[in-house]
C-alpha cells in the first residue's frame, strides 16, 4: 500500500489588485498516520503557554510578547521528521503580464502558480489528500478549477482536495506561520522584534536564506523564487 500524505495550502496576497507586490503560496506536509500526533502536539504548545486549546496561530498575531510561543511553534517543525515545508515567492506581481499570453487572468495564473508550488512534492508513489483554509464565498469554485488543473498531471495521486478552517486545524495554522515569515523577509519589513526573531530562527534552522530558491531536490524547506517572463516591446 502506498503511503498517503496530508498537504495543507495556504497564501499571503495573492490577489491581484492588493498593495503588496510579494505574493507567497505554499504548503505544509507529512504522513497522514502522523497528523493527528501532530495537531494535538502543536495543541498542547498552546496550552502550556497559558493559551486556549482552539487559539488561532496566526502570523499577523505574532508580537514580543508572545513571541517564545511561536518559537517553540518553529522550532517543533524542524524538530519534527515528518514534517516538511514548500513555497513559491512571486517577488514582484506589478510585472506580471496576463494580456501577453493566450486566455489568461490572474486566476488562472494563480492556479498554475499552485501547481508549480504542489508538483515538487508529488511522487507517483504516494497518495495525497492536500486540504485548503476557507477565505471567502469562492471557495467552491477555487476548488474546482485548482483540482481541473492538479488532475491533468496528477490525477492518479490525489485523492481528496478540500478546504477546512484553519482555526480548527494546527497544521494549517503552522503553514500559515511558514509562510507569514517567508512573506516577511522578502517584503524586507521590520519593526516587530518578535517576527524578526521568528525569521532568523527559521534562516538559521533551515541553512537558507528565505529570499532565493533552494535545491530542487531539498526536502525540509524547499523554496522556489519564481520570476515572471520578460515580455520584449
């Protein structure tokens, strides 16, 4: 039998008229047999923190105060060998040029842009089950085109594509973090000691830089910096 993998998805301004020009997709991944360990885990983080049990981990809530708690948050990843992380950064979407190629929106291009960030961890050995957060009332139909452009090349491995709140799935939150600390290095901001901290931890602990791709091949973290296609005037 072969083995089955949970993916949990989330982004950070993807949309294409919002005031940031870094765009972050990506996911968070391990053994489905490991995923409940994992949640109640992350839970009892919480809870030794003096948090509720169904306290939301959020990137946008973390602050100095609360920051040894996010920590331990990062740090439980790294630590755990079953866990594994993938993002693709759009640096830049002002130079995006939909109009220059055949039938394309900026939906579309998002749902090729979460192909480009799953198809890394797809093996045709494995099985996955790849849930998303529920955002907004489009959900339905975001589903169905992202599963219209997984099935072409992936149809056989995937099995089950879904959205779930985050706010009652630790893993989806740890993808959040992830990712919140990705978008936070490559928008170059600052002023809040605890996500700067959290950044340097997870630079330190993955041996990247957090702006620049990784090895094709890396299994930890693995990051693609994507960059769009110059169009000749």
């Amino acid at each position: 039998m072969s083995q089955i993998y949970n993916v949990y998805c989330d982004e950070s301004c993807h949309l294409e008229n919002d005031p940031h020009q870094v765009m972050v997709l990506g996911a968070v991944w391990c053994p489905l047999t490991r995923c409940r360990e994992i949640n109640v885990s992350l839970r009892e983080i919480k809870l030794r923190h003096g948090l509720s049990a169904t306290f939301e981990v959020k990137w946008t809530k973390v602050s100095p105060a609360k920051h040894q708690f996010y920590l331990e948050w990062i740090n439980y990843f790294f630590d755990n060998p079953d866990l594994y992380f993938r993002a693709l950064i759009v640096p830049d979407k002002s130079k995006l040029r939909h109009e220059a190629f055949t039938k394309q929106t900026h939906d579309i291009w998002y749902y090729k842009m979460y192909y480009v960030m799953l198809n890394v961890i797809f093996s045709p050995q494995a099985h996955y089950r790849i849930y998303l957060d529920i955002k907004d009332t489009r959900g339905g139909a975001k589903i169905r085109k992202l599963k219209e452009i997984l099935s072409a090349p992936s149809k056989e491995m995937i099995d089950r594509l879904q959205l779930i709140h985050s706010k009652e799935v630790e893993l989806l939150q740890l993808a959040d973090l992830l990712i919140g600390a990705v978008s936070y290095i490559n928008r170059s901001q600052k002023g809040n000691k605890g996500k700067e901290h959290l950044v340097e931890t997870m630079r330190e602990r993955s041996g990247c830089s957090l702006t620049h791709s990784t090895s094709y091949m890396a299994r930890k973290v693995n990051l693609l910096r994507w960059q769009a296609q110059e169009i000749k005037e």
